[in-house]
C-alpha cells in the first residue's frame, strides 16, 4: 500500500527493497549505520513463554545477512537474526541498531514493537474480524516533537479487493503525507497492485499513487511463520517487507497520476521507479539469494538467506 510508513534506516531490510523511492516510507529514525554480521539464533528461556519445539519438517527463517556493493566491495553489512518460538515469531533484529518484538493473541500477530538501538521508535497494533484484517495504527513515539499516531482500516469486498482508509488520529503527517483511501488487489494470496488517493489539503488537485508487483511461484524466506501472511497489507514496508506474501515478488513499479479537482487528468499516469529482483533457491524452493536492480540498471544486494 501507498504508505510512507517508517523507513527506519533499513536500508539493511532490502529483501523489501525498501530503498528511499520507494513512496510508501515515513520518516526515517536516526540510527547509526553499524555494520552487522548476524549471530546465530537465542535460545528463549522466558520462563513465561513456555518453549515450543518446531515441527522438525517446518522449514523456519534463521538469519539474512544484506552486503550493500559499490565497485565490487561490500561497503555496508547488515542484516538480523530470528527468534522463533514454535512457528511463532518472537524477535527479529541486528543485536545493536534495531529490533523487532511480536507479540500473539492466539495464532495472531496483535502487535509489533519497533525499536532502535534500545529506544522504542514505533508501535503496530492489528485488529481482525473473522480472521481478517480489520485495522491497523501505527503510533510514532521516539521523539515527541515528531509523534504521531496513523490508523488504516480495512474492508473486504465480494469482488476480492480490499478497500481501506488511511487516517491521523493525532500529531502530523510527516513527508507530506495525507489522509486517503485505497484499494489492494489480491491475486492467490499476492498483492497484484495497490492504489491509493490522497486528499491533499489546501491544494487545487489530487494525487493517485499505485504499486504494481509480480511474483515468482516459489516459497518466501518466512513462509511458515504463524499469522504473518495475514499482514500482506504491510507488503511495502520495512517492517515485514515482501514476506507477507505467498510467493516471492519479482518487480514492483510505482506509479503516480495526477488529476484536478474537477476530476480531470492534469497530469497522465508515469512510472516513477522500477524495481526487479532476482533469486536463487535452494532444493525446497526458498530462497537462498536475491538481488535487486533498480530502474537505472543499479544492482543492490544481495541479500542471502538462512533457515
């Protein structure tokens, strides 16, 4: 979705290819760049959280590791490793710059804790009807002068589509953002496209922004994971990237349309960027490696996976 949600510094969470033009991102968090080799996962002993042994045949995310190439050399290592309990997810992050806290309310994914470094920076709360999306909020709160809290809601059509509002309940958009409603296109369980209108504020036109994505027909990296292919409307984030989806996504084109307020076309639909990514898997059809080339031929990653 058109959501310029909380691109956190990830630059290292490429297997999204979140890059910086890519329209969706909210303000950045300031976070150093501390190069990262992931460590090997945590064992969990929360005496609360009784530990649950994964099915042996359940194929689990351990580890990516994102090497950020300019001439030849790696001039930024990054990436995360997973805590799983059972098929539940219990944290993803680096060990220094960021971390991920999931929290379940049975086999959902009810919450979501951003932190960076050991500041908590955003926080995702999900709802669901009929084990459904419902509704989402996202509440920035790491530096209060920059707070703000956004809920999108989500309505599930006969045709398949799902429609959905974009709205502030408190502080300011940041970017430019602006309220919206948009409607996501689900094709087997992928997000085939994503248009959203802004309404724009004290402007004499709107602003229609659409995501177009394809996939190929293999398995994710976090395929198994309990209830995180019910958050393939976080598609276009950092947050769970492209592992939300049921396949792998092969391109992502962003495309802007601008119309007057009497609803004529004032400027035609362009592609804005372009986006493809490039796998290798391994005997079971994960992926093991991708790659990702931008619309002016640059190539970013790669990115390697571990389970």
């Amino acid at each position: 979705m058109i959501n310029k949600i909380c691109t956190l510094l990830l630059a290292a969470f490429l297997f999204t290819s979140c890059s910086s033009d890519d329209a969706p991102a909210e303000d950045p968090i300031a976070t150093p760049e501390v190069p990262v080799t992931p460590t090997e996962p945590v064992v969990i002993t929360d005496p609360v959280t009784p530990v649950i042994t994964p099915n042996p045949s359940l194929i689990l995310p351990k580890s990516y590791r994102y090497d950020l190439m300019h001439n030849g050399s790696a001039v930024l290592v990054n990436g995360a490793t997973y805590k799983i309990n059972g098929d539940k997810l219990v944290e993803c992050g680096d060990g220094v710059a960021y971390l991920q806290k999931y929290t379940y309310t049975g086999d959902l994914i009810t919450k979501i804790e951003m932190w960076a470094n050991t500041t908590l920076a955003h926080i995702y709360e999900f709802t669901y009807e009929n084990n459904k999306p419902k509704s989402y909020t996202l509440e920035y709160v790491m530096f209060a002068e920059f707070a703000y809290k956004i809920q999108y809601t989500y309505t599930h059509n006969n045709d398949g589509t799902v429609s959905y509002e974009r709205k502030l309940l408190s502080g300011k958009y940041q970017n430019g953002d602006e309220d919206g409603k948009g409607t996501l296109t689900i094709v087997n369980g992928n997000i085939t496209r994503d248009d959203f209108v802004e309404t724009l504020t004290n402007a004499q036109h709107s602003k229609k922004e659409s995501l177009v994505y394809e996939y190929d027909t293999k398995n994710t990296f976090c395929k198994n994971i309990k209830g995180l292919n019910l958050l393939y409307f976080l598609q276009n984030t950092p947050l769970v990237g492209n592992q939300c989806s049921a396949n792998n996504m092969i391109s992502k084109s962003g495309l802007e349309e601008i119309y007057n307020l009497n609803g004529s076309i004032r400027t035609p639909s362009r592609v804005i960027y372009k986006t493809l990514f490039s796998y290798e898997y391994n005997a079971d059809n994960y992926p093991t490696k991708v790659t990702d080339v931008t619309g002016d031929n640059t190539t970013v990653g790669p990115t390697t996976f571990a389970y």
